[in-house]
C-alpha cells in the first residue's frame, strides 16, 4: 500500500521546491543620484512588477560607467575623488558577494587621473584595466591583479585639440575621449575623441606596455563615441564605431589579429579599413549636421552577432527616443542593413544593453530617469514588448542625476 502521509509530503516538498526557488536575471545600474543599483528580474510578472530593487551601493560622485569581468564589477565616477576638493573622477573594483550576490563589496578605488569618469574596460587576460576621463581629456591604464586589486596608474594618455570643430554646444572645444574599449584579443585598444575627430589605437602588451600605433582621422564634425567588436575568423574582427555629432555607423575592418589564442602577434601585422558607413536615423539619412540635435550614443550586437542595435537621443522634442535595428551580413557588400527602429519608451537613451541569452534589451533612459527591458525577437531582430519598466527618480533635464549605464549580471538570483 502507499503511504499516504509521506506520499503528500513529497509532493508538497517538491511544490515547495518549485515555488520557493526561483532563477531570475540580475541587472546593475549606475544611477548618478544613487549609485550602483541592483534589480532582479522576473518575466514571469507584468512589466510593472518584473523589476525589483535588491540594493543599493556607493560608488563615488556620479557614477558613470559599469563592467562585469569575472566576480568583480569595475565602475568610474565623473568627479570628486576621493572629496569634493578634487576634480578627478574615480575608478573603482567591488567583489560579488557568492551568498548575497546584490551586495558589493568594495575592494579598492584609485583616482581616475582625469575629469569625467565615463568609461573603463579591462583586457581578456585581465591584467590590464582602461579608463577614459571625458572632461580631463586622459585615459589611464592600471595593472590589475586576480584579486580586482587596482594598482597605480601605469599610463596617463593626455589628449590636446589643435583648433575646435564644428560641433555646437561645445561638444569640440576640447579632446573628449569617450572610450578606452579592447578588442576581443585584449591586444588592441580603441579611443575614440569626440571632441578631435580621432579614433586612436594602441598596442598592448600588459599594463606596462601600451603603445600608440595609429590614428584614424575622421571627417570634420563626426564626434566618435563609442565601439563594439564581432569576431569573424582567427584573422579577422569587425569594428562597429558610432558616432555621435553625425549620427553614423562605421564599419571597419581589423585584419592580422591573433582571434585563435591569447598568443600576441607583432602590433606591425595588424591592419584596418572602412567597411561601411550608414546613418542612425533610418533609410535615406545622410550624415547629421553636428548641431546637437539628434545625437547617437551606445552601439551593441546580439550574442549570435546577426543583428545591431544603436541609441538615438533627440534633444528638441519630449517624445520617446529609439533603438535602429540592422541586420549583419559580414560577407555582403552592404554589410549593415537598415530594418527599422523600436521606442526606449523613455528620454535620452544613454546607455543599453543585451541580456547573455539574447532574449531581452536593458535601457537606461537618462533624462526620464527609468529602465526598460524590451523582448526581442531572435529571429527577426525586432522588438516584441515592453516587459519591464521602472522609475529611478524624477525627469532630470540636468542630466546629473539619472542612469548612466545598465549591464547584465551573468549571475542570477536564487529566492528561497
């Protein structure tokens, strides 16, 4: 016979189970008012309850930038590091706590050595950490240990501008360094300067041997910002450069790269080419004049890099902004193709990004001051639906107080 008793409690412990543990998304925002926020998400909900805040950290004044490597999250901060006598920004390492992995530990900060905290990126071997000061016109190279420990700066890049560009509301009166990315092999590092119209490449070979070995001079008025990476063949990668004063994508080529192992090459081996350029703002657009209208800003591939997405900010009208969405064709002459733009449900894009399965867009919409997670469409590349939506704080015309950038925690939440 079965034993009644014990047959119920099995099934109310496996119930138990199913219901009390649950797998759900991490995401971490770094709000300029705030800090570093941490936000479960849960598709299962409606959109107005997937979200939930977990916690709350300090990093700095103005938090501008966040990235994942391993179980540490590095950030900048634009200003006041380490007090408010100091006008250099931060950079900071904090450890993912494994049994609470919403609380951040801090393990060290360091001065960013520049102004305007707005991007940081280490190297695939991770030994080597970049940081862009946008307003201090530097970026600074750390050695870094296995521990997240940030060593002192072993390089400070200093940018100067010959004469100012053309575009308006001083957005080319000085070097404006947007980024310090490194390419999928860590041996390469791209800085584009909005501000001077370059887009300048370094060597790596470790922390204590960063080279400059070119520099791409783009047209007058174009305000590089920012760039992301797809691997082709062992030899070669493609390089998406989005610019922000004329709203275009250039697609390059970067040939002689070692794609196959973390071996070097000789920095002389590699070679790049334009691929393509193509507008932001749909079929038909030419190059944007650099009046700060409409400005470009993040540029991101899905995971299987068959589509792109980018960020359009127009600064004269209230109404939502967009995402462009292109599909990829890397042995096709036209290699981006236009397929149409989706709204971030919100103002000023600055930031977004791709969850790791590829199902979901994050978007920190910095003026309306909320998060938004979009449903994409594998297939097609298009979005589906809104399935998450949160406000932050309150509509910030200012720009100093909303979200700056939102990443993916490829950890997930386990409720009990």
């Amino acid at each position: 016979m079965f034993n009644v008793g014990l047959l119920l409690l099995t099934v109310g412990s496996v119930l138990s189970a199913s219901i009390n543990h649950r797998e759900l998304s991490m995401l971490r925002i770094a709000h300029q008012e705030r800090g570093i926020l941490t936000f479960s998400f849960d598709h299962s909900k409606s959109s107005s309850r997937s979200l939930d805040l977990l916690g709350t950290t300090q990093a700095g004044f103005r938090p501008g930038w966040l990235h994942l490597h391993d179980n540490l999250i590095y950030s900048v901060s634009r200003t006041s590091y380490p007090n408010n006598r100091s006008s250099s920004g931060g950079v900071f390492s904090f450890d993912k706590n494994a049994e609470d992995p919403d609380a951040l530990s801090l393990v060290i900060s360091q001065s960013s050595n520049g102004m305007g905290g707005v991007f940081c990126d280490v190297a695939r071997d991770g030994r080597t950490l970049s940081v862009a000061n946008i307003d201090g016109s530097t970026v600074s190279i750390y050695p870094l240990s296995s521990h997240g420990i940030i060593g002192d700066a072993t390089f400070v890049f200093k940018y100067n501008l010959t004469h100012p560009g053309p575009g308006t509301n001083e957005s080319q009166i000085q070097s404006n360094p947007h980024a310090a990315a490194f390419d999928p092999t860590g041996e390469y590092m791209i800085v584009p300067d909005r501000g001077a119209d370059h887009v300048y490449v370094y060597h790596v070979d470790g922390p204590e041997r960063v080279t400059q070995i070119n520099n791409i001079t783009l047209e007058s008025g174009t305000g590089p910002r920012h760039v992301t990476f797809r691997v082709f063949n062992c030899t070669r990668t493609f390089m998406y450069l989005v610019s922000e004063l004329d709203n275009m994508i250039r697609v390059f080529a970067l040939d002689g790269v070692n794609n196959d192992s973390r071996g070097l090459r000789p920095h002389s081996s590699l070679s790049i080419s334009l691929v393509q350029i193509v507008s932001t703002l749909g079929h038909g657009s030419n190059r944007s004049e650099p009046n700060n209208t409409n400005l470009a800003a993040e540029v991101a591939l899905s995971n299987d890099g068959m589509f792109a997405y980018v960020s359009n900010r127009n600064t004269v009208s209230y109404s939502t902004d967009t995402l462009a969405i292109y599909s990829v064709h890397p042995d096709a002459l036209e290699h981006l193709v236009y397929i149409g733009n989706t709204p971030t449900y919100g103002k000023i894009p600055r930031h977004f990004s791709i969850s790791p399965d590829s199902r979901f867009i994050a978007v920190a919409n910095e003026v309306s001051n909320n998060l938004i997670i979009l449903e994409r469409d594998q297939t097609s590349g298009r979005v589906n639906s809104v399935v998450g939506n949160v406000t932050l704080g309150e509509f910030d015309l200012t720009q100093n107080n909303g979200p700056m950038a939102v990443v993916w925690d490829s950890k997930v939440k386990y409720y009990l």
